[in-house]
C-alpha cells in the first residue's frame, strides 16, 4: 500500500513535517531569549497551506455575518496586541513561547495518533491483526 497515495496520510506527513519545523523554529525564539535586538520568528499557520490546496472558503453572504478573512474584523473584535519589547530590544516573551512549544507538541501527538489509528483501521480492512 502506497501511503503517499492516500489523501490523509500526506496530510498527516505535511502536518508532522509543519510540526517540525515550528519546533525548531521556536527552540531558536527560546535560545535566543538573551540576545539584545533578537526578534522571534513563527510559522505561518498549518490552516495557510491547506487555504493553498484549494480549500474552499466561506463567503460573506451578509454584512452583519462573521467574516472569515482576517483583513476583514467586525467592529467589536480586539486588533492583535503589539509585542512588548525588553530595555534592550529583545521582543522574546518566554510565556509565549513556551505556549507554542506546547501547542505544537499537541498538534504532533494529535497527528501521530490519528495516524496510527488509521493504520489499523487499514490493516484491519486488509484482516490483519491490530496490535495499537
């Protein structure tokens, strides 16, 4: 059974690799934390690429719906808050990226389980026997 074949395991694959790379990422935000000037840096979100995939997007039927796009806020939404800066120019908030840290240790377990998962669910479709 080729994997790559299957809808759902590339984008399990993509989303691990996505995982991977915004782990890296913000171990370098993390060591980094000391360092007067040092911006943090992220990923743009998982939900961009999949927008790239030819998702389709909810449409604005009405002007007192919730918009979908970002550019577009409704009134009493909060604009995102600034980044706060240290006396040396250091804009790295530990709390925040350890947050992150934390949440894209989530999303990879979440993945990987799911991933699993349907493995065995293949392999109990083909009568093998399942062992997790």
């Amino acid at each position: 059974m080729d994997q790559t074949q299957i809808g759902l395991f590339d984008l399990a694959e993509r989303r691990l690799a996505w995982a991977d790379r915004r782990q890296a990422v913000l171990a370098r935000n993390i060591a980094n934390t000391n360092t007067p000037g040092y911006r943090p840096r992220d990923l743009k979100p998982f939900a961009a690429t999949l927008s790239r995939a030819g998702a389709i997007a909810p449409v604005r039927t009405q002007p007192n719906h919730i918009s979908a796009v970002s550019g577009d806020r409704a009134p009493g939404e909060a604009e995102p808050r600034p980044a706060a800066r240290a006396p040396d120019g250091n804009a790295v908030t530990l709390d925040d990226q350890l947050i992150r840290v934390a949440d894209t240790e989530t999303t990879h377990a979440l993945v990987t389980t799911i991933y699993r998962k349907y493995l065995a669910l293949f392999g109990i479709a083909l009568g093998r026997s399942s062992s997790g």
